[in-house]
C-alpha cells in the first residue's frame, strides 16, 4: 500500500441552496476541488461520490455519470457510493483504498445531497432506518436518536443542559464557518426553550436540511512532494457496521459501530486517541455527538455530557470537537456530510481554518456515521514535515 495525502478541497456554502440543481451543485464543489489541488483536469482518473439518495430526494439516478459530466470532467471513472449518512465517509475510503493500491494516482472523493427539492425529507431520510419495523411503525431519525438519548439519560444521567451544551458550542464555530448554514451563535436558553421535536430533543438539537457539496482531492505522498503541497497524509482508515434497527441492539446508550471504526483506524494509524488534536465528529442530533465521543474514547461512558458541558470540547478545551460547527450549525447534506469532514480537517492542518483555527493542530480524526449507527467511518489525517 502506498502512503497518500489530501492535497486540495472545495465545496459549496451549505444552506438552502435554492433553485440550484445537485448537478451545479457537484461541479461547482468539483471545479474549485481541482483549482485548489493545482492538478490539470486532465491528470484525475478517478471520483467516487457520495450521495444517499438523489432517486428520492430528486428523481436522479446514474448520478455519477452525470455529475461529473456536468462537473468537466467526463470520462473519469466515477463509481455513486452510499451508506446513508456516512456516505461521503465511504466515497472517501474507496478514493483512498485506490490510490494507496497504486492503481490511480490522482482521485477526487466528493459528495453532495439536495435535500430542499420538493420531496418529504423526513420520509427520504428514514428509508435509512429498518422499512419493517422501525418505519412501518412511524419512527423517525429524531425519533431514534430521541430514544437513544432517553436510554442515556437513565442509564448516566445525562441532562438537557448537557445536550444544550453541544448545540450552543457548535453554534459558536460555525458562526465562524463561511461554509455554515447556520452560522449564528445561541444561548443554553434558546436550546432549552426551543419548540420539541423528539422529546428530549429540541429543534436545536437537531441538524437541520440543507443542500450542499464538498470535494477532495487525493495523490500518492511522493506525488504531492514533488507538486510541492503541504503533506497531509492519511494515516487511518476504518470502517464499520452494525445492524440498523435499534431493538437488535444490545445497549441503546452507545454506539458500537464507531467504537470498531475507531479501533480499525487506530491499529492502522499506530496511534491512540490521546495522540490525536482534534476532532470532526457526527453530530446529527446533540446526543450523537455525546455519544460518538464516548465511542472514540474521548470520554468514559456516560462522561460525553459532562464533558461539553464543562468545556472540554470547545475550541480552547483540551479535545476540541467540531471546530467547523458540526452538521449542528454547518449543516448536514447527508451525502456530503463525511466529505465536508475531511474539508475540515485539511483547512485546520493547513491553517485555513480562518477565525476558528486552532494552533498548530498535527492530527485530526473525522467520523462519519450512517443512520442510527448502522454504518461508520473513521479516517485519521497527519500533518508530515
Ligand atoms: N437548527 C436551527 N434552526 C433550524 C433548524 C435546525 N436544525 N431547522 C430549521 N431551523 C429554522 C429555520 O431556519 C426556520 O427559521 P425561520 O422561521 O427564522 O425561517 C425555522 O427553524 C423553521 O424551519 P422549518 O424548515 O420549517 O423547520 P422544520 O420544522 O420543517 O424542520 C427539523 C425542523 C428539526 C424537524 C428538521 O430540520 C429535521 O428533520 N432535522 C433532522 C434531519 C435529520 O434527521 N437528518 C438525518 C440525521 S440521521
């Protein structure tokens, strides 16, 4: 296997892209991906696509054909990848897995989703969770994620104000994201008082629908020396998953999945979670991120809550979490999500992270989940001088 490095990204504003099409959408994170990586359109061979599902969200299959026809670079292979919401986390390992076997030197991991087209969202969504007997019965992922966070709360004592206290940190960061959706910071109070969705959670404590695009671009290490880019390699990679219901679990309070992608990345990465400076973690609902964070081992179980609460997680703590405001306030195009993770990570080792840069961050982790925990990716980048 080969060593391979992130050399250059682009993506859309995340929000309610409206009237543009997904396919602008793609070309436009696509065109400025390639301008940024400073390649020659010619030289990619390669783009994987993560989209969870264009056929219901826009009537659009073959995706990845006409996406990268629109996008101008047609005739690159170009395979549409899919795990839900960890499906920009999965285009990326496949964009990764083909440059590191040495069959393509430059492939661009890319995912979008158009979420605000006309069709019921909330139905779109839940084709993610199990048809017979989580949909069927009218279980929504709010409604899911509101059970697993009713199992946390009675199993660790977890509270509202600790949930809260994820929304109104990641609020703060992206309001310093210019790629945010909503970039606006919220107090303890606004989130509390906020109109219910799932009980316990609130509209803050939900991510929102949002259209976006996000893309990155991928080289053997030797090559990305030789073009003279910063060398940001991808040390890990891990890839899980579990089974998509909720009542097949054995505990509602954690996440198991990202706990087996986690180990997976490590054991390749030859590094613990103490080693790492900071991270990108999958906050579709406020107890996800409590929860994920306990996964990664970050925090004991049952210690995620406390821990956003007392600070740990801001962007001064001693382990930040979503510097880029998370799905939470940046937004959550479930297909690019994963994607715009990686954006992330690369402007912060880059030191491109604008008004929410942390200081000279070496290793950042992104993970990326798919449904109720049913899929997960995790994928560690390295800073190499
Ligand atoms: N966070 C902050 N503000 C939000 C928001 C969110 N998640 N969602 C909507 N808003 C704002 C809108 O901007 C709007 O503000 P305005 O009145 O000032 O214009 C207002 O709240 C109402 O927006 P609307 O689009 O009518 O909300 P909604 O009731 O249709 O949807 C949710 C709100 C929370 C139900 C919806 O965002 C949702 O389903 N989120 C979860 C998505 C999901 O499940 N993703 C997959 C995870 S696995």
């Amino acid at each position: 296997m080969r060593d391979v490095a992130v050399i250059g990204f682009g993506m859309t504003k995340f929000g309610e892209i409206w009237p543009t099409p997904l396919r602008d959408m793609y070309a436009e994170a696509a065109q400025a991906c390639i301008k940024d990586s400073g390649i020659e359109r010619s030289k990619l061979q390669s783009a994987y696509i993560g989209c969870m599902t264009s056929g219901l969200f826009n009537g659009q299959e073959h995706l990845a054909s006409i996406l990268t026809d629109y996008a101008g670079i047609s005739g690159v292979a170009a395979t549409r990848v899919e795990s839900a919401c960890a499906s920009g986390g999965a285009a990326f390992r496949a964009a990764y897995l083909e440059v590191a076997s040495g069959a393509s030197d430059f492939v661009m991991a890319g995912g979008v989703e158009k979420m605000n087209d006309g069709a019921d969202s909330t139905y779109c969504l839940s084709t993610a969770s199990d048809q017979e007997y989580e949909v069927f019965h009218g279980v929504t992922f709010p409604g899911l994620y509101a059970m697993m966070a009713h199992a946390h709360m009675n199993q660790y004592g977890t509270t509202p104000e600790q949930l809260a206290a994820v929304a109104v940190k990641n609020h703060v960061n992206g309001a310093l994201n210019p790629y945010a959706q909503f970039p606006m910071e919220i107090s303890e109070q606004t989130v509390l008082g906020a109109v219910r969705v799932a009980e316990p959670l609130g509209l803050f404590d939900c991510s929102p629908v949002t259209d976006g695009a996000a893309c990155v671009m991928l080289c053997p290490v030797d090559v990305a020396k030789d073009l003279g880019k910063p060398i940001i390699k991808v040390i890990g990679s891990g890839h899980a998953t579990d089974s998509i219901a909720l009542h097949d679990r054995a505990d509602l309070a954690s996440l198991p999945v990202v706990k087996l992608a986690a180990e997976r990345a490590f054991a390749q990465a030859g590094i613990g979670i103490d080693d790492v400076d900071f991270c990108e973690v999958h906050d579709c609902f406020t107890i996800a991120e409590i929860m994920c964070t306990e996964a990664l081992g970050l925090f004991k179980n049952g210690q995620g809550g406390p821990a956003a609460a007392e600070g740990v997680t801001a962007r001064d703590g001693k382990h930040p979490v979503n510097t880029s405001g998370g799905l939470k306030s940046k937004g959550h195009p479930v297909g690019a999500t994963g994607i715009a993770q990686i954006c992330e990570l690369y402007m912060q080792l880059t030191g491109r992270a604008e008004g929410r840069q942390l200081s000279s961050p070496r290793i950042g982790l992104a993970q990326n989940m798919g449904g109720s925990g049913g899929s997960s990716t995790v994928h560690i980048l390295e800073v190499v001088s």
